[in-house]
C-alpha cells in the first residue's frame, strides 16, 4: 500500500480540526472573557474590580479578604493559616491539620488566651470561629455572635457606650440574600473601618 495514498484524507481532516480549535480559542479564549469582563464592569464596577476599599487615593483593602487585627480597640476576625503571612491571598489555603493534631490543640489554646488577655472580664465562651482558619484562610468576614463577643472590650477600649458599637454591628450586619440563602455575616474590616469614623472619646 502506497502510504501517500491517505496523505489527501488526512489532510482533509486537519483543516477543518484546527479551524474549529482557532474558532473556538477565539471565541473562549478572547471574545467570552472580553464579554463577562465588559458585563461585569459596567453592572457591577465595584465588584468587578475586586471589591476594594479606598479611603482617599489610599487602597486599605477588600471586602473578599480579611487582614490581622490584634488591637483591644478593633474587632477581630477569623485566624488565618495562610503562608508566609496570615491573609495571604497568593497563597489561600487552610492548615490541613487533623481535628486531634496536637499542633491544631496548641494552636486553638494560644487564640484561647489571646482572646482572654485583651478581655480578662468577658465569661462567654469563645465563639468557635474565633480560633479556627477558614479552608481560605481568607475569610474577611465572622458572625454577628462573634462579633457581640468582642462588643464589650472594643467599647471599653475606645470609651464608647457599650450600645453605639452594638448599633454599629447591626449596621454593618450582612442579612441572607432574599432572607434565605446563607447566615447573617459582618465584615471585620468594613467595620473596624466605621469604627475609625467614630468621634474620638474625650
């Protein structure tokens, strides 16, 4: 068998092949990201361009990315285990350590203690969500109980009414979509940010 006798077959199986792949790179690879992209910009500019938050020209953060509070005077949020740093969005992810890990243990107990050293006064129980990393470690935002707890030293701390910063969390509180769909959320950084804002105590 003459093997340049499939040569013209197989050639008229190629072509259409890589038209198809280039017609459909283009369309996939450049003309649908332009057009979700182009969509996103213009119905939703804020979120699109990852919901950052600017104070002047001075970009302090996003709402979709928790940072470190450790200040009496600031809620704090979720712990991250992130590395090198906690909240390190270039490396998301959580510590993978087993709920009997003695590392995890000792990790939970140092949160524990943190926690209790800037409020020595407070007798409720930690809310879980202080002391354990989110799969992301990223996770910017906690539950209004979370944040109830830390109510009371962030007040004592900034010598506020203990029911301005209470009126705050409400404020700041993130309902279900529509009522139904996930669980009442307060962004940490959103927060800390309107606390700022507040008339400093005399």
């Amino acid at each position: 068998m003459n093997p340049s006798a499939s040569s013209p077959r197989q050639g008229g199986i190629l072509r259409p092949a890589l038209v198809v792949f280039a017609a459909l790179s283009l369309v996939t690879g450049l003309a649908y990201p332009f057009l979700t992209s182009g969509i996103a910009a213009a119905v939703f500019p804020h979120e699109a361009a990852g919901s950052l938050i600017k104070q002047g020209d001075r970009l302090v953060g996003s709402e979709l990315i928790g940072q470190e509070f450790s200040s009496p005077g600031y809620f704090w949020g979720r712990p991250s285990a992130t590395a090198p740093m906690p909240y390190n969005a270039a490396g998301s992810g959580g510590s993978n350590l087993g709920p009997r890990n003695p590392a995890l243990a000792e990790a939970i107990q140092a949160r524990i203690a943190a926690l209790k050293a800037a409020d020595p006064g407070n007798p409720l129980p930690v809310p879980a969500e202080l002391l354990t990393a989110s799969g992301s470690g990223l996770d910017p935002h906690i539950s209004p109980a979370a944040a109830a707890y830390q109510a009371a030293r962030v007040a004592r701390a900034r010598q506020l009414p203990r029911e301005q910063v209470d009126a705050l969390i409400r404020a700041h509180t993130d309902t279900p979509w529509l009522g139904l769909l996930g669980d009442p959320t307060v962004n940490v950084l959103t927060l800390n940010l309107a606390l700022d804002q507040l008339p400093a105590a005399r």
